[in-house]
C-alpha cells in the first residue's frame, strides 16, 4: 500500500467543505428569496453587488422517460421533440400546448434565479 503524503485526507477535507458550501449558499438562497418576497421586490443590494431574483416555472420529468417518450410518438408528436429538446417541451408544458395526458407526467415547480451584477 503506497503513502499518499496526506492527498486522500486533503481531499476528503475538500469534499467535507464543498458540501458545507453549497448547503450554505442554498441556506441563503432560500433566504434572499423570502427577503425578496418579503419586501415584494425582484432586485437586492449589498454593499459591492445586486442580485436580481427572478421567479420561472420548471417542469419535472419522471426518472424513467421512457413512459413519457412512447406517449409523445403515439401522440404522432415526436418528430417535433424527437432529440428530446426537454427546452421545447419545457416551454410547450409550461404554455399548456401540449396534450395534457404527456403534460400530466411531469410536475411543475417554483424556481428563482439568482445573479450577481456590478452596482
């Protein structure tokens, strides 16, 4: 067994810190969306950056596609998705311009999107 002059460890410690991030950064997404909601406004300040926060549906497709796929080629619907552009079908759910049979095996959702920008 060769020595790793203490590599896995740092990188273990690494792996432990990243997770802790990003547990952290959506601790205070999730905050700056309820401040945001709070104050009925789209667009925070700090002191060095604003974060625009904007609200969009997202569309939550099963684990196992296939249901939805054979139902879109019986549909005769699948050469208009047939890369599967889950943006176009996306947007045809969220727009209600599908048949709703396909549309019922997804969800939708609230999401937000967070940027950073120069004041």
């Amino acid at each position: 067994m060769a020595n790793d002059n203490g590599l896995i460890d740092e990188f273990e410690k690494i792996q432990n810190l990243k997770k802790e991030i990003e547990a952290k950064e959506e601790e205070l997404k999730k905050r700056i969306i309820e401040f945001a909601k709070e104050k009925n406004t789209d667009i925070l300040f700090g002191n060095h950056k604003k974060c625009s926060i904007k609200e969009y549906t997202k569309v939550i497709y099963p684990e196992d596609k296939n249901q939805i796929i054979n139902l879109i080629k019986t549909k005769g619907l699948y050469d208009n998705y047939s890369t599967l552009s889950y943006m176009k079908l996306n947007s045809a759910i969220i727009k209600g311009a599908i048949d709703s049979e396909i549309a019922s095996l997804t969800k939708q959702e609230k999401a937000f999107r967070l940027s950073l920008k120069e004041i």
